[in-house]
C-alpha cells in the first residue's frame, strides 16, 4: 500500500534536510556543465564537501546537444584518463580523437559525482554573491521558476570558502563580481575581456592558461574561463572542458589543505 503524503513528506523532508545542510560548504560551483561537474567530482575525491547549483532542470550544459543535436562528442588525447576512470566507453575515431555518447558522459559525471557526495541542486540561479573584506564568500540563490516567471521574490544565501563560476559562455559570476563589487578582476583589463570567435585548437590549449583565480576566492572554468580571459570558443570538443575542471580541482584542493 502506499500513501500519498507519506510519499510527500519523503521527498520534501529529504530534500531539505539535504537543503539545509548545504548552505555552508568548502566550495560552491555554479554550473553543471562538463567542466563544472568535473570539478565537482575531484573535489569530492579528496574530501571537501562540494555543492552546484544548476538553473537548469537537465544538468549537463551542452553536453547533451553534441555538435548540432547529434549527441556525441569529442575528446582528445589528454583528456581520455579522465573519461577512462569515470567508465566511458570511447571510439577512437583517428589518432588524438576520440568520441563518446554524449548522455553517457553526462550520466558517468552525474552518477560518479554523486556517489562521491557532491550535492547537486538543479532549477536554482544564482542571481548574486557575497562579498565579504574584499572577497567572494558564498552567493545568492533563487528558484529558477521564480526567477522565469518574474516574480519579485527575495533570495537566500549559501556560504563557501570558494566559489567556481562554470556558466559557460556568460561567465555570469564573474559578470556580477566585475559590475557590482567595485573591484578589478585579475584580467588585463581589471574586466570581462570576452570570448573570441571559434578556433577549437588554440581555445583548447589557452583554455587550462584561463583556468585560475579572477577575484579572491572566485575561480574560473570551462567556457567561463575563456571568456572572462578572452580566449576562443571551441564547439562541440569536450576534453579541454573536463582538463579544466579537473585543473580547478586541482587548485582548490591545494589551497583547502592549507587552510587546514
């Protein structure tokens, strides 16, 4: 027999309680895209306690869309380990190209995420952050429906020690940090400098250059990264997104053990 608002009471009481418990955490990533959950994934590896919040309701970013809505995608040589240790099965197309079913990478990077106990919440923005002493302390969240429907309804926050801005190509939290925080970004302009046109080879290799620190205790990934530090678009190549979150990961897990 089942009751209908114990079925009720079961996702509600879960969820909150999952809820409640991530409003403080060692990192927040905004964007569930490859590179967001790439990072997610390492992070949770070495024991930090991890939550993305995505605005969408599919996770995934352009994973799932391939090149064109034919979903598959390519990865090269440098990024196959990562794909290897999550299970994806690859074809070798030709020497350095790889391809993949792009709902399968995507659900090795949502399965192993979360088995690692990344907490991932879909269908909430972030429309802002913190800021305390001169620094990126956490940010500002709000359903995504609300946010659709143009309701004036006030947000909540979520405090971290680091926040990872992987919104591709918008770089939506560098973009709020840039215009509300009166500060210069670690840019050559003190500024979202922009992406530049498509150009997969040279966007591929600038792309883990750009993976870094833009403002204290805000980093950069994936798409993000290239366009806050105004290297190309590469289309529908996903290894250079996966090297990215694996390198914040990296990163971050450097500076968290020194925090230690």
């Amino acid at each position: 027999m089942l009751d209908d608002i114990i079925i009720s009471r079961a996702i509600t009481e879960e969820y909150f309680k999952e809820f409640l418990d991530s409003l403080e955490s060692d990192v927040v990533i905004v964007g569930a895209g490859p590179a967001g959950l790439c990072a997610a994934y390492n992070l949770a590896r070495e024991g930090f306690k991890v939550v993305v919040f995505e605005r969408t309701l599919r996770p995934g970013g352009g994973v799932p869309g391939g090149g064109m809505m034919f979903n598959k995608v390519v990865v090269q040589e440098d990024s196959k380990p990562i794909l290897d240790e999550l299970g994806v099965n690859l074809k070798k197309y030709q020497e350095n190209y790889y391809v993949a079913a792009a709902l399968e990478m995507l659900g090795a990077l949502l399965f192993q995420s979360i088995r690692e106990g990344v907490r991932i919440f879909n269908c909430i923005s972030v429309e802002d952050v913190l800021i305390y002493e001169k620094r990126v302390a956490g940010v500002v969240i709000n359903w995504s429906a609300a946010e659709a429907a143009g309701l004036h309804v006030d947000p909540l926050t979520a405090r971290a020690e680091f926040v990872v801005d992987a919104t591709g190509h918008a770089a939506e939290i560098a973009e709020i940090v840039s215009r509300k925080s009166g500060g210069k970004l670690f840019t050559s302009t003190g500024k979202i400098i922009g992406e530049r046109p498509m150009w997969a080879e040279v966007g591929e290799k600038v792309l883990l250059v750009n993976t870094k620190e833009v403002y204290p205790h805000l980093y950069v990934c994936g798409m993000a990264a290239n366009a806050v530090f105004g290297g190309p678009r590469m289309g529908p190549v996903f290894g250079g997104m996966l090297l990215s979150g694996q390198k914040v990961a990296q990163l971050l897990t450097s500076r968290l053990k020194k925090k230690d």
